[in-house]
C-alpha cells in the first residue's frame, strides 16, 4: 500500500502544455475586427398567407401525484418490461417482497455476468486460448491454469509422427511413464519394429493418452468449479445474515447509509483498492492509540455471542425496508416526459463504489 494517498479536490494539469507555442504577434501592429459585407436589400411584395390550420388545443396542466408512493411490484415489473432488468421466464410477481426483489437482482447479475463472459470469449479465435480462459472464468481462484495448460499439452493434437523414431520416442516415453523400467522399454520398442507393430502400438498409446488427458481436464474444472460454488454459498449465506441482522437493528436509513458506506472502495496513488471499513482497520493498526481504543472494544467481543449488551447502544428510530423503501419514498409524475425516462435503475447496497482519498 502507498504511504501517500492522493487528496480530493486538488487539480490535474497533466494535460496542460505550458510551453506550447503560440502564434507571434507583430510589434506595433493593431489588430482590428474585421467588418461584416454590406448586403443590399432585396425587394419583395408583401404576401398574404391564410392560415388553414385548426385551432390550437389548450392542454390540461400536468398533475402530479404527491402521495409520494410508488409499489414495488409495479416499478419491478416495469424495468422487466422495458428490459432494463432480467427476470427468469416463470417468474411471479405475486406476493411480490424483499426477498422477490433481491431474487430478481441476482438473477439479473448472473445473466449479465454471462454475456459479458461471452463477449469475451467470441473474440479469442484460438480454440485452445478460449479453453484455457473460459476454464479460468469458471474456476475463479480455484483454478489451476499451469495444470490444466500442460493437460493441454499432452493431447493428441500437439503429437505428430514425421517419422519411425518419432513414434519409438514417443512409445517408450509412455512405457516409462507407466513405471517400465528404461532398459525394459527399450527392448519392447526394438521387438515392436521387428514385428512390425510400432504404428499401431503408438496410435493405441497415442489415442489413450488423450482420453487421459481430457478426463484429467474435466477433473481439474470440476474441482476448481465446486469450490468456487462453496465460496459463492457462503457469501450468499453471509450476504442473506447481513441483511436480516441490519433489519432487527431498525435503523434509520441515514444510520444505514452510513454503515453501507464503509463497504466503498478507496483508490491509493499507486492505484490500489480496498473497501473503506478494511482500510480504516489498517489505518488503527498504524496508530498506538488508536488501536487501544480498538483492543478496549474487542474486549466486550465473545466470538460466540458476540458483543456484550452493555456495549450495545438501541436507536429508537424508525424501520426501514431495504430495497422497498429505496422505491416508496420516491416521488413520481404522471407525464408522458416521465414515462419516457422510464424507472431509475437500482444500485446494490453492498455494490463496490469507488472513491479516492
């Protein structure tokens, strides 16, 4: 981490030549504005033109609607509609709530997600370039790239036989392989040309060393895919607690804005990130008297019970409702210019937003 973290508000003129030249100016000369040329006028006989038109309508004014109240259902469906959301095919607006609408959220990411990885991969023309990479995407930090690059290596494609050498290298290679001693595999191949079997005996080989080969592949993704599943659960898991406990908590939403806050990203001049709450951690962590402040807390800490009550300070403020009350407290116009612009897009709490310090 950078020691030096860049400051808001201070200009950049990285972009600003000074020592660009400028066009010279003769001493002593008086620049003048140049005059516009004269145009004489032209001479034209008045017409008259009867207006057929009908008669202007007057318009009602625009009403607005200051309940100050949208539902939910309605605004969920319409950013379905006008395609700004995805939504799975049977999926049912009735009994629409929190937990339906965090479910669209996440279907719609997962779908975005995956045309995204797509686009990706469509523009990668090696096959075996887009394999790698695509075993790569799925497999996340699990996946093992050297391994499965030389599962690659070993298949079928990548060995060619331009002559009967080739194949006695390749056949003893796999004897060996196998455990066959070097001076044992040497005899088999001597009694395989004399018989005149090495062409079968290497494609035979050669065929079942790539069934190895792809099974090994398939194992490597499958293994890299199912803990990446683990991972992502247990971030749902987390995710899903994280919710419930803020919503016990009945804070007031300018109490829950500040806690959603602390997951933004800050950017370091040396254009590293991390989420705010991490870095301020670090920060107490670099001051003595700052991190006994922080050692006094933990000490009401059970890792099983969590914070002792004595700690613990209850707000009386108002319930919010999540995702719900980003919606109801909006208010609308009933105009055309209105349904025109179409619903704002909604924003995940816990999306990384990034800010720089």
């Amino acid at each position: 981490m950078s020691e030096i973290i860049k400051m808001n508000g201070v200009p950049d003129f990285s972009e600003f030549d000074f020592d660009e030249p400028q066009d010279p100016i003769e001493e002593g000369k008086i620049l003048e504005p140049a005059e516009d040329p004269e145009i004489p006028p032209v001479e034209t006989e008045a017409t008259v033109i009867e207006d057929e038109s009908e008669p202007e309508l007057e318009l009602e004014p625009e009403t607005i609607d200051d309940s100050g109240e949208i539902d939910p259902k309605e605004y969920f469906e319409s950013m379905v509609k006008i395609g700004a959301l995805n939504a799975p095919e049977d999926f049912d607006f009735n009994e629409f709530n929190e937990d339906k609408a965090q479910e669209l959220l996440d279907y719609d990411r997962q779908i975005r997600d995956e045309v995204s990885k797509n686009s990706i991969l469509e523009q990668i023309a090696d096959p075996r370039l887009r394999e790698l990479i695509q075993y790569g995407i799925e497999g996340g930090s699990h996946a093992d790239a050297a391994a499965y690059f030389k599962a690659q290596q070993e298949e079928s494609s990548e060995i060619t036989f331009k002559t009967e050498e080739d194949r006695a290298s390749f056949v003893k290679q796999i004897y060996k392989d196998k455990g066959i001693g070097d001076r044992r595999a040497e005899m088999l191949v001597t009694s395989l040309i004399e018989e005149g079997e090495l062409e079968a005996e290497s494609d035979k080989l050669k065929e079942e060393r790539d069934q190895e080969t792809q099974t090994r592949k398939a194992q490597l993704a499958e293994q890299a895919n199912k803990q990446r599943k683990i991972e992502e659960d247990r971030a749902q898991e987390w995710r899903t607690n994280y919710y419930k406990s803020l919503e016990e908590r009945k804070f007031n939403q300018q109490k829950r804005k500040v806690i959603g806050e602390q997951f933004n990203n800050v950017r370091f001049e040396d254009g590293g990130q991390m989420p705010a709450w991490q870095y301020k951690l670090a920060m107490i962590q670099q001051n003595p008297d700052h991190f006994i402040s922080l050692l006094e807390t933990l000490s009401y800490y059970d890792p099983k019970t969590g914070f002792k009550d004595s700690t613990k300070k209850k707000e009386k403020t108002e319930e919010t409702k999540g995702i719900f009350d980003k919606i109801s407290g909006t208010r609308r116009l009933k105009s055309q210019s209105s349904k025109e612009r179409g619903p704002k897009p909604l924003s995940n709490p816990l999306d990384s937003r990034v800010s720089t310090l």
